[in-house]
C-alpha cells in the first residue's frame, strides 16, 4: 500500500526540493513556487497550532494595510507563476534572490518552531541564511549564531552569490554524512 500524504510531509519534501534547487544554483522561480506552496501550509499549520511562528512575528512589523500573504509571498511572483488569465501578456521584472531567500527562511524557521525538528537540508539553510544576513538577527541571537556560521561559512558574506550557494551545498553533503547529527532525534529524514 501507499504512503499516506499529510500536509506537513507535502510542505517537507516542497521545501528540501527548494533547498537543495537553491543550493545547485537551479531554477528561482521553480525554488519559489516549491518554497512558497510549502511556506503555506506551513503557516496554517503554525496558525491552527498556536505556534508562535517566525511569520506571525514578522506580520507584527508589516505596514498597515499589508498583508503577508498577499502582499509579499503570493504577488506579484507566486500568482503570476500560477495564473494567466487575468492578463496573458504581462511581464515582471527578475525576482530578487534576497526575497527568495527570506521567504524560504520563513518556511524553514516556522516548520522548525511547528515540530521541533526538521530535515537537515532545513537546519544547513537556516545557519547558511543567518550567516548572510546578521544585520537581521535579534541581538539575543546574534552571538551564538555569528560564532557557529564563522566556523562553517567563513568569510560568506564577501563571496559572490553563487559561491554562497556552493558553500551551502557543500555544508549540506558534509551535514549528510555526519552521523551524530542524522541520528540525533530532531534530525528528520527525508525523501
């Protein structure tokens, strides 16, 4: 018989398809469609649970009238990639990789406070993205973080944006075969 599908495994294999897409240097509008269909779910998912999710937190700081959802994951990117009917012949300019970026942080960091767990290709992302964008962090954060990604990416935030990727990928196959971490119990596996 067949494996039963959940959300959650769906928006799982969603977001490690994006992943390792991002960190081959593969497709961005495919990475955002994987990324924002399982960023989704996962918000529902963090919403239904009570779970203080890292997207709750961040629609705290958006500008009245705005919405999360609407305004900065579905348009103008993740709609025109799905609909053509309301206007077949229009045209946008290159997604920016930063709102890619963020966006899959967003699913990588509520998907980890919704389960307390998550695939290791989630915890190489979310260090990787930290150790791009420390002016981001929360200063309580910061320390920590900054100390583990100068050890894993150092020197990322001086690199061209494809070497980036490429110490990405490379962390994640040395992530893979450390046995410790894929045997620890908050390491998922996957598909």
């Amino acid at each position: 018989m067949d494996k039963l599908l959940s959300k959650i495994e769906v928006a799982k294999r969603q977001l490690v398809t994006a992943i390792r897409l991002l960190f081959d240097g593969e497709d961005s509008v495919s990475v955002l469609s994987l990324a924002a269909n399982a960023w989704e779910i996962i918000d529902v998912l963090c919403n239904r649970e009570g779970v203080l999710s890292f997207s709750n937190q961040t629609r705290e700081n958006i500008p009245a009238g705005k919405d999360l959802k609407y305004d900065y994951i579905n348009s103008p990117y993740r709609n025109f990639f799905k609909h053509a009917d309301r206007n077949p012949d229009a045209v946008l300019p290159s997604l920016k990789e930063s709102n890619l970026e963020g966006l899959m942080f967003l699913a990588v960091e509520d998907y980890i406070r919704l389960l307390n767990k998550s695939p290791v290709e989630f915890q190489v992302f979310q260090i990787w993205y930290m150790a791009i964008n420390t002016e981001k962090l929360a200063v309580e954060v910061l320390s920590d973080v900054v100390e583990k990604s100068k050890s894993i990416f150092p020197d990322i935030t001086n690199l061209a944006r494809a070497d980036r990727l490429a110490l990405g990928k490379q962390a994640l196959l040395l992530a893979k075969s450390d046995q410790e971490l894929m045997r620890d119990e908050r390491t998922e596996n996957t598909v």
